[in-house]
C-alpha cells in the first residue's frame, strides 16, 4: 500500500499544479517560442536581400555592363555578357534582369529562367509609379508590387551602373527583378506555431501572407522587427479555435485524472502481487546458497528483468561451485605433491642402497639363486619408476616453450612406437595438417604423446588401428591420439586424470595425471573421449595465435 500511495500521491499533485499553472505556463512558452522564431525568420530574410545583393554587385562588375542601357543585347559585343547574367540569375526567385536610365526609364529587360509575360515577352513595359523607393545601403529597394490578376507579386532590388569612360554621372541602373513570394515564403516557420500568424509589412503599410498575398488582417501586430529599410516581419496574435468552453474542459480533464488514478492503482496492485510471486524463488535461493547449496537453480520464467537476475544467480551459483571445485581440486593436488614428493625422497634412497647391494652379490652356480637376483633387480626397478613418476607428478620443470610443427612431434613418436606396434598386430597411422604450428615444451609433449600411445597399445591386446591426427580448429592446434581398443566406461572415464587412479593391476594411477598436468604448463588443453568397446580419442588442443605467444 506505501508503494501505491507514493506513486497516486505525485500524480495528484501534479494534476492541481497542472490544473492551477499549465495555462499561462503554455502562453508564456509560446510566446518565447514566437520570439526565437522571429529571430531566425528575420535572419532569414535579411540573408535573401545579401544573397541578391551579391548577385547585382557581381552583375555590375561585369564587363561591358553599362552599354546594355543603349546598344542591342543581342549584339555579339556584348553576347559574353549577357551569358554571364543568365549564369548568375539562373535561379526561379529572379523573373530577370532590368536595365534603366537614369530617369528610370526601361530600356533592356533580359528574361531569367522564371520570367513570364511583360516586360520580357510582348511589350517592354513597366511602371514604377506609385511603387517606394528606399535606399539600401549602395542599393535601392523599389516596391513591392502586389500581386494582380495574372501577375505576381515582384519587388526590385537595383544598383546605379558604373561609369563610361568620360562620363560625369551614371548612364542608369541594373535591378534585379525578384519574385515577392520568395521572400514571404520563408515565414513558413512562423506559421507552425499555433495562435499566431506572421505577415511581411512595409513602411506605407502592405501587408503580405507567407503565401505573397496581401494580407485581410488589419489587427495591430504583437511583435515586429524591422529587416530592411521601411521593410519588417510582423506577428499578430490571435485566439486559437476551440471546441469546448473553459467550464467544461476542467470537469472532463479531472475525470480524466480520476480514471487514470483508479487504472494506475489497479495496474500497480496487480503489478506487485506478479513482481512478489515472481521474487520468492530468488529468496528461497539466496537463503540456500547462505547455508552453503551452490547447486540450487531457479527455473527462469518470461523475458523480463527478472528472469535475466534469475539466470544471472544461478550463473553465479554455477560459477561459485566449480570455484570451490577448482580450489579443493588445487588444494588435493598441492597436499598429493608435497606427500609424492616426501615419498619418493624417503623410498629411492633406500632403493638405491638395496640396488647395489643386491648387485654386489656373488654369483655363483645356482640358477635359482642368479634367477632371484634378476627378479630383484627387476622389481627394484620397476619401484623406481614409480617413484620418478611421483616426483614427476610432484615437481614438473617449467617448460621452454619453442614454435615448431605438429607434424614433426607425431613422426618422431611414429619411429619410436612402430616396431612395437607392428609386433602387437596394431596399424599405425598419420592423418590431417601435419604442417600445423603450435608453441611448446616438445620433450613435454613428446613424453605425453608416448605415454598416450603406449595407453593406446595396451588397450589394444588383439591389435587393432592407432590413429595420429591433426586438426586446425580456428586459431588451436589439436593433436588427436585415437585407437579401437576395449574404451572406457562412463564411471572410468570421469576419474581417468584422478592422480592414483587406474584400472590395471600394474598401474600407477599416474599416466594420464601427469600428461594432462604437462599439457596444461605449455598453455593446452587435454580432452578424453571414449566408450566400452569403441576405442578412446584423446585429444591436446593448444592455442597457436602468434598475438598470444609472440
């Protein structure tokens, strides 16, 4: 219920704060809307009378231009010319370019590509009469022209013509004939905002629509601001349109309010019950893994926040056993090594004494009695290797890891093996990218692919097939050492790298520990696969990116 009223009780607050501010809050807004507006549209014109004044300033510079007041533009004289005027007033905002006397007078009238009608086809005529003049800057802004029944609306933007030489005063002007609905077209922005209608005015009070239209609206303007001389952007403020009064707009928008406050509190109470249904298997689970139960999973349900932190724990959990796992694993390992080790230093002292005094025995002609010394020897022996196998297990030298080829670690176990395979009856076989490169120990590796050979053999007592293979799976190396020998069952094969464990009677349990622990000092990864009666796959994968070793 806390949950509830907290979320209901902001929501009121802001309907009365609403109720009580949002009028004039949104009237000030617009109106601050309308003045940044304004800002830009004035920009905006003020950089289309630049843009035109460009173009006449490069007009007048032009050579020859003066002469198009008196001589015929079509001449050849002035052919260039008048291509450059076309380029610089190729643009649909200009009808044309006007040439005039200095009484003002048309004289020459060169059509652009938006020209139409008088004075560029039929009779040249066209009367300034009437229309203001304003100077501008070096210019002159003649009009606006109003819109006529099949005429547009124009406004000229002229300049006096340069001088001939010899002459004491200009032979006239150049204006540009521009089209008066590009200019009111860039009000368009102020029309988007609602409740106020922007208009183009001028000094002797023409009104114009964003349309180039004169304008009905005969209102005095809210905002205006001047863009050119007796030439500003006007805003007139008017009453938007509505559809209901203000008595009853307020009851149906706090009904509104009261609906949407009955929805949100249903929504919210349905909402917590689900989220604490959905909660109390997250805390059954944190109260098992507080007594000490990494194994206990959440079943995850939809697709939501929830069922990410319900994966994500027990991903937590999972990880947190095989931590535990691999700390109890390093701990066995590191007390079996201290105690091999201990072992080994206690036995192979004593072993030795007993090897050399057993061989200073005399011999004599007794079979039986030089029969038992070998045998001695032989035992003495075979203790031996078990304990070099322990100190192995206990204390690995580091290895010096060198780049060398697969290929080359599997033919010199081939040459040592193969007399002994050809005697047990088994076929031995190279297979897959002998070329392919891995970084290692190769004693390391060596001893390990012997002790899986010689593995592979004994498990093969009526012969059968050994297979070296090499793979290149990505950026790894994988060596594979596969036979068809008796396999291992599934219990067996879970314990296969256990230090100690074996399923022969003259085993030492430590093989497959050793090799696995000698693959992984040189950087790799050793992998059993096997089943009863279908042989064993053992397989060393070792990463090869030059990026990692160097």
């Amino acid at each position: 219920m806390l949950a509830l009223l907290v979320t209901v009780l902001p929501l009121l607050v802001v309907t009365w704060l609403y109720d009580r501010f949002t009028g004039e809050l949104l009237e000030d807004l617009g109106e601050q809307k309308v003045q940044h507006s304004m800002n830009a549209t004035r920009a905006a014109l003020s950089g289309f009378l630049k843009a035109r004044q460009f173009e006449l300033e490069t007009i007048i510079d032009l050579p020859n231009i003066e002469r198009f007041v008196s001589w015929d533009p079509l001449s050849s004289e002035l052919e260039s010319t008048h291509a450059l005027i076309s380029f610089e007033t190729d643009s649909f905002d200009i009808y044309g370019v006007l040439f005039f006397d200095d009484q003002w007078q048309l004289k020459t009238a060169l059509p652009g590509v938006a020209s139409s009608g008088s004075p560029y086809w039929g009779e040249m005529e066209l009367s300034l009469q009437g229309l203001p003049r304003r100077k501008f800057a070096d210019f002159w802004l003649i009009g606006p022209q109003a819109p006529r029944r099949g005429h547009s609306g124009w406004f000229l933007l002229a300049a006096p013509l340069p001088l001939s030489s010899g002459d004491t005063s200009s032979p006239g002007f150049v204006a540009l004939h521009v089209r008066l609905a590009s200019l009111t077209e860039l009000l368009r922005n102020q029309t988007r905002i609602d409740g106020f209608m922007p208009l183009l005015s001028t000094s002797e009070g023409q009104r114009f629509t964003v349309n180039g239209q004169p304008a009905l609206d005969q209102a005095s303007s809210w905002l205006s601001q001047e863009f050119a001389p007796g030439w500003s952007v006007e805003v007139l403020k008017q009453n938007p349109a509505v559809s209901l009064s203000q008595e009853f707009r307020r009851p149906v928008f706090l009904l509104g309010v009261g609906v949407s406050v009955v929805l949100v509190s249903g929504f919210l109470m349905t909402l917590i019950v689900r989220i604490k249904r959905r909660f109390v298997p997250l805390i059954e689970g944190a109260e098992a893994v507080s007594r000490g139960d990494w194994n206990i999973h959440i079943p995850p349900e939809g697709n939501d926040e929830i069922t990410l932190l319900a994966k994500a724990f027990n991903r937590m959990g999972g990880r947190l056993q095989a931590l535990i796992d691999s700390r109890l694993d390093v701990e066995k390992k590191a007390v079996l090594g201290e105690f091999s080790a201990s072992i080994a230093h206690e036995v192979r002292n004593p072993l030795a004494t007993i090897k050399v005094c057993v061989q200073s025995f005399p011999v004599d002609d007794d079979p039986r009695n030089a029969e038992l010394i070998t045998l001695v020897l032989e035992e003495i022996d075979r203790v031996n290797g078990v304990v070099e196998n322990l100190l192995s297990f206990a204390r690995p030298f580091d290895p010096e890891r060198v780049w060398g080829s697969a290929g080359d670690l599997l033919r010199r176990l081939a040459a040592l093996i193969a007399p002994l395979a050809v005697r047990e009856n088994i076929h031995l076989s190279l297979s897959g990218d002998q070329g392919a490169q891995l970084c290692v120990d190769e004693n390391q590796i060596q001893q390990v692919l012997m002790n899986l050979a010689l593995n592979s053999i004994q498990a093969m007592p009526e012969g059968g097939e050994l297979n070296l293979d090499v793979q290149t799976v990505k950026e790894n190396t994988v060596i594979i050492v596969g036979d068809t020998g008796t396999g291992m069952a599934p219990e067996a094969l879970e314990r296969a790298t256990e230090p100690f464990y074996t399923t022969r009677s003259q085993g030492t349990g430590l093989g497959l520990s050793i090799s696995k622990r000698l693959v992984q000092l040189n950087g790799g990864n050793l992998q059993i696969s096997s089943e009863p009666g279908a042989g064993t796959r053992v397989s060393l994968i070792f990463n090869a990116s030059r990026d990692i070793h160097g």
